[in-house]
C-alpha cells in the first residue's frame, strides 16, 4: 500500500507540481486551441441537421455521384474533400482552403464558411499544432504532450492513498483559494484522465509519424492491389471503375491530393465500414488520375488490432470521421482539461508569488 507521507510520494508531488507548471503554460493553450477547433466541428455538424432540416432525400446512384465528383471537382479544383449526401445531410460537403462549403444538387452554395472564421479557425490550427513555430513547435508540442501523459499518470498515483476524501461536491471549487482548487483540479482530473492521455499520445503519434508506424506496422501490406486494364478517361469514368469494385457498398467520400510532376491527382474513394458502420469511411479504394496503372484495395476489418489503431489515429485526435457524439465529448474533454490547466497554473503561479511576499 502506498504511504501518503512516503518518500516516493513526496518526489512524484514534486514532480507533477513543478514539471506540470512549466508544461502547464503551453498546454493551456493546447488544450484551448483544441476546444476551439473541436467546438467547430460540433457546430459544423448541428448546423449541417439545421440546415438539412425538412428537406425530402433522394438518395444518389452510383452513376450520379460518378457525376457529381467530376462535376463539383472542376469547379472547385483546389478542394481536397468531398462528401456526398445522406439522409440526415442532404447536400454535397466540400473542404478547400476556405473551409467548408455546402452544395445542393444544382451546384448551389447553400452554405459555407465566412473568410472572418476561417482566419480564425487557421489560426487555432497552427497555434494548436506548433504555436507558429513551425517543425520546432511541433517538436515542442509532442514533447509536452508525453510529458502530459506522464502527469497526468503520476495525478492518479498521488489520488491513491487520498481517494477517500475525495467528494462529487468538490468538482466546482467553492472560492478561489488554493485548498478549494486543488480538490477540484484532483476530482476533475480524474474525470479527464483517460480522454486527455489519449489526445496527448495520438498528437504525438501525429508529429512523431515515421516512429509511431514503426512501433505500430506489422511489417506486412495488407491492403490489395489490383491493375487496370482499361484506363479511365475521366474523373468521372475512374469513379465509376471504382464503384464497381465493391457493387454493395455505398460510396461516402472522395479525398483527392495532388499529385506532382503533372501526374494528375490521387483520389482516395471511402466507403461505408464493414463490420464498423459507426465508422465513417474507412474502407476504402485508392487510384490516381490520369495516370492509373493500379488500385489499391483497404479494408478496415481485415486489419489487425495494431494497424486499425494505426489508422485511428488521427481520428481519434480531432473527431475526423467519427460520430457526432464522439465530437461533442471531445469538445467537453478539451473545455473541461482547459478550466483544470487554467486554475491549476493560477493556483500554484499564486501561491509561489505570495510565498516570495
């Protein structure tokens, strides 16, 4: 059993006191960066069932969004996604540099974001991924957040000899005094502990790429290539192939990356998850246009534990093609981990400031 007063207990309190203040500072406006830009993606998708509200659906062929895709793709040829309607979201969704763009079926905007909140919302991308310091923030940024975890781990240690006296009534803090807001920050703390450790180490998987596909990789390919006999003549045509691939499967989303060298573009066509229908898109048929020599085959089922968390990800960091309900937890994840941070710094910067009075 672990001694309230015991040495080791005394050095981890010191530990997480001090190296959480110093990380406490750039984590704060991690964590704030991130409730902004999960909060966004809620409000993007309560505006979306707004919006779709009372609108008859008419769900698309596979010749239509065949259509569509080249369509929507030659007038907005710098967008990078395309996501086609549903029951609960009747209209075309498009990312470009902008931000996101809603389309009814005669190519319409029927909304789209403002130039106002598309600044705003790059700015919190890039504060959030390395406070404008580029690959040196970045580094900056996955270092503090293995440093989170290995507080936030060292928190729930120091709660073991003391959760007796821990009470539901002590999540809000009754005054601004030290005492008051350490029972807070111990009580909420537990409450963040697992949403928050898996933020900070998919974060650092997402800056520490090369590292997290070694440990992660099998070491084999799992996905299956397939050559094209008959090479596409349009965008069109190349959506169509890939729709024959898997008849039964509805087709969600098309991703596309431009490709280099004059080598047309990469489309990645996701289609609803076998097994994992919660899972939006992640089987999926990648081929490149013009030049298509090939197509490459994933399916999420078929993966192992290791690769599915590989491709989890980065979904499980932003909410990206999760649930609505999964976004919305994050985003009260991040705005909860910000008042526990945000009083934690003050309380601690404050009682250091009247110990030097």
């Amino acid at each position: 059993m672990i001694k309230k007063s015991s040495p080791a207990i005394k050095l981890m309190r010191w530990v997480h006191q001090w190296l959480g203040l110093i990380a406490g500072i750039l984590l704060f406006f991690a964590v704030v960066t991130a409730t902004y830009l999960a909060g966004n993606g809620v409000v993007s998708g309560i505006s979306r069932t707004f919006v779709s509200s009372g609108v008859p659906v008419e769900m698309l062929s596979a010749q239509e969004k065949a259509v569509y895709t080249q369509q929507l793709f030659e007038k907005y040829p710098k967008a990078k996604s395309l996501t086609f309607p549903t029951e609960s979201v009747p209209y075309f969704e498009m990312f470009k540099s902008g931000g996101r763009v809603l389309i009814d079926k005669n190519l319409e905007v029927i909304d789209s974001a403002s130039p106002t909140s598309s600044s705003i919302r790059r700015f919190m991308f890039f504060m959030h991924r390395n406070f404008f310091l580029s690959k040196v923030g970045a580094q900056i940024n996955a270092t503090m957040s293995i440093i989170t975890v290995a507080l936030s781990v060292i928190g729930v240690i120091l709660l073991i000899p003391i959760w007796r006296s821990i009470k539901l009534k002590h999540a809000v803090p009754k005054n601004t005094k030290r005492a008051s807001l350490i029972r807070s920050h111990q009580l909420l703390g537990l409450f963040i502990f697992v949403p928050l450790v898996v933020a900070a180490l998919t974060g650092a998987a997402l800056t520490w790429r090369d590292t997290t596909n070694t440990l992660l990789s099998s070491g084999v390919n799992f996905t299956d290539k397939k050559r094209v006999q008959n090479t596409p003549t349009s965008v069109e045509s190349t959506a169509i192939l890939v729709q024959q691939q898997w008849p039964d499967k509805a087709l969600l989303n098309v991703f596309k990356r431009g490709a280099r060298r004059g080598n047309g573009a990469a489309y990645t066509f996701r289609f609803e998850t076998s097994g994992f229908k919660w899972l939006d898109g992640f089987d999926t048929i990648s081929v490149s246009y013009p030049r298509v020599p090939n197509m490459t085959f994933s399916e999420f089922a078929s993966l192992p534990i290791n690769e599915q968390i590989r491709g989890l990800i980065r979904s499980l960091h932003d909410g990206l093609r999760m649930p609505l309900g999964y976004e919305v937890w994050l985003f009260l994840t991040m705005l909860l981990s910000s008042h526990v941070i945000g009083a934690s710094v003050f309380s601690f910067t404050h009682s250091l400031v009247k110990k030097r009075r």
